[in-house]
C-alpha cells in the first residue's frame, strides 16, 4: 500500500466470515477511508440495507439471472467513469 485508501471499495454482502455489511460498519466511519467510494453489492433489497444502518454511496443489487451482471457489470464501471483517479484507466476502449 501506498499509505492511500482505495478510490473505490466493492463489498458483496453474502460472504463467509464477515459480511459487507459487518465490513462497511466497520470502515465507513474510519477516517482514513472518508474519500473512498464504498459499494454495496447485495441480495437484499435496498431499503432493508437502509434500515439497518448501510448508507453506503451505491447499493448494487444482485440480479436474479446471469443476463443481469452484464447490467451489474455497467454500473460498476459507471461508477469508475466518476472517479477522478488511476483507475480511469479501466475505461472501455
């Protein structure tokens, strides 16, 4: 590491050990990873992420077929689009 939080931070939600919604609780109010994106990909709907505290900068939901991650897929990279960083260079060509 370079001493900078990433530009960006994709958490999934269902993984063992601890969640992405244990994990954004956990990073989300630490100062060193103010400026950072923090993206929820989840199952859950939304507004049940809301109730339980996720405020995360995007909730990505997961689709319910595999034709739905190339719509996922999009919205990732629409975020990257947003991101004044390095990792413009993950742009399509």
């Amino acid at each position: 590491s370079n001493g900078q939080a990433p530009d960006i931070i994709l958490l999934d939600d269902q993984i063992p050990g601890m969640s992405g919604s244990e994990l954004f609780q956990r990073i989300s109010g630490h100062a060193f990873f103010k400026q950072s994106i923090l993206t929820i990909f989840s199952a859950k709907p939304p507004d049940m992420l809301i109730r339980q505290g996720i405020r995360a900068d995007a909730i990505i939901p997961k689709p319910t077929n595999w034709d739905g991650y190339g719509l996922v897929f999009d919205q990732v990279l629409a975020l990257l689009k947003n991101v004044p960083c390095s990792l413009r260079k993950l742009d399509p060509v």
